[in-house]
C-alpha cells in the first residue's frame, strides 16, 4: 500500500460534557497539527498517490471550516462533545467526501483509503481511518 501524507493545524474552542472530562468540561482552547494520509494499492499513471498540491488545498479547506471556531457554538455539533476523535472522523469524512465529488482529480479514484490523525501534543493523538 503506498500513501501520502499532508498536514495542517486547527485552533479551536470547545467544552466537554460528563465527569470523565474533569476540568475539559469548561471552555477551553485546543490547537491540533491535523496529519491527512491518502493511501493507495496501485499508483496512478504519473506514478503518484495523489498530487500532493491538491491534497494540502483541501485539507486546508476542510479545517478552515473549523478553525478560530468555538465549536460548542457551532449548528453541526450541537449537543456532541468533540472530542480529538470525533474532530478525526469529521475531518476525514469531510475529506472523502471532496474526493468523491473530484475535489482531488482523476487520479485519486484510486484512493483506497484515508486516515486523519489528529496530534493533541507531542505525547498524545487521535486517528481515524476509513475506506473509499
């Protein structure tokens, strides 16, 4: 399986629900490096996974959707707690779902699969893989 990966940040406000969260459940900050990794069996006709160009633009346009947001304020997570892992997945679904609509070109209908992870700090992260 070949792959690739591009990176990003967010910076974003949220609060927790729940006691297992301690004092998360107060409003408070987090930045994430936001990693997005396309993966692949077969390389496309110009011997890539996807063009790296057009993988950093959308993933840039995917976190801007969220980035110097509070996100308890936001209509799409009304209710949710959005945890690191839950960030992942919506990441990652949003990317997909520019991938199906072409967003990336021709070339990346190959794109088997596509993980989003998301780096709380240098000692703890959050992922979340999926298929194509």
């Amino acid at each position: 399986m070949f792959s690739i990966t591009v990176r990003d940040h967010i910076m974003i406000a949220h609060s927790f629900r729940g006691d297992v969260f301690g004092p998360a459940q107060r409003l408070h900050g987090a930045t994430f490096l936001v990693d997005a990794t396309f993966r692949r069996e077969q390389l496309d006709e110009d011997n890539i996974v996807v063009d790296i160009g057009l993988a950093t633009q959308e993933l840039g346009a995917v976190v801007s959707e969220l980035n110097y947001r509070n996100l308890d304020n936001e209509p799409d997570f009304a209710g949710v707690n959005t945890s690191t892992e839950f960030l992942a997945k919506v990441i990652a679904d949003r990317l997909a779902e520019r991938i199906h609509k072409g967003a990336l070109g021709e070339g990346a209908k190959g794109i088997a699969g596509l993980s989003v992870t998301l780096h709380e700090s240098h000692i703890a992260w959050a992922s979340y893989e999926r298929a194509l």
